[in-house]
C-alpha cells in the first residue's frame, strides 16, 4: 500500500507542478515509513505526527490591504482502503480550526475538484483516461 501512496503522491506532485501558476505555490512533506530511528530524527527535528501530504497556498477571494490575505489547502492523499489515522484526524480538525481547507483525497481527478471547488485557478486538467494508462494533462483551452 505505502507504494501505491508513493505513486499517487507522485502523480499529484506531476499535476500540480503543470497545472498551478504563480503565486500559487505547493510543497510535499516525506513521512515516509523508515524506521523508527528515522522517525524518531524527524520528530526531534519537529515534524509533526499527522501533517497533510501536500500543502497548497494561494490568494484569498477577496484580499485586503489589512490583513494577510492566503488561502491554505492541505491534501492528505491516500489510497483506496486506507482511513486516516487518529493523528491525521486531530490534525484536520486543528487545521480547520484556524480556517485551512483540508481534504482527504484518493486520486488526481479529486485534487483537480478540490482545487476548482476552493477557487483556484488551474493551467492544467486531468483528461479522463483508464487507470492503468496513467495521467495526462492538458492545457486549459485544450481540453
């Protein structure tokens, strides 16, 4: 399972370098599974159990010259199966908490519908394909 999530991770990784323009800008935190001694480094170095896969950060709707104006979109990717784990559930509930817009999402085609529903503006689409095929992205009027 912990390599289905590698690839997922790395085909939204593929997507949103394509689709997102600037001043979006996207990053990935590595929790991958290597060992306790490895876990217990990124720890003491403060990462934190539960973190989002993918955090996102674009303009506010509507800004204003008083107040900072981003809006934050943490992804939790995950395969077809696989639940969050209790961490990754306080985790959302606390990112709520400060106004972030969290989703737990098993495919490309979710974070496209993700994105779109947060309003953010894409140079890309996912164009429907079988799923062994891999993806494709196409350029906004192209679609």
């Amino acid at each position: 399972m912990i390599h289905a999530e590698h690839a997922l991770q790395r085909s939204v990784a593929a997507f949103l370098d394509c689709a997102l323009t600037p001043p979006v800008w996207w990053t990935s935190i590595d929790h991958a599974g290597q060992g306790w001694r490895h876990g217990a480094q990124l720890k003491a170095r403060g990462v934190k159990a539960g973190t989002p896969d993918i955090f996102i950060f674009a303009p506010a709707d509507n800004p204003s010259p008083d107040k900072i104006a981003t809006k934050v979109i943490a992804l939790e990717l995950k395969v077809p199966g696989r639940g969050q784990s209790h961490a990754q559930e306080e985790t959302q509930a606390n990112l709520f908490s400060v106004g972030t817009f969290y989703s737990v999402v098993y495919s490309i085609e979710q974070v496209e519908r993700v994105l779109r529903g947060c309003g953010v503006a894409l140079r890309a689409s996912v164009s429907a394909r079988p799923a062994n095929a891999g993806p494709i992205f196409m350029e906004a009027g192209n679609a």
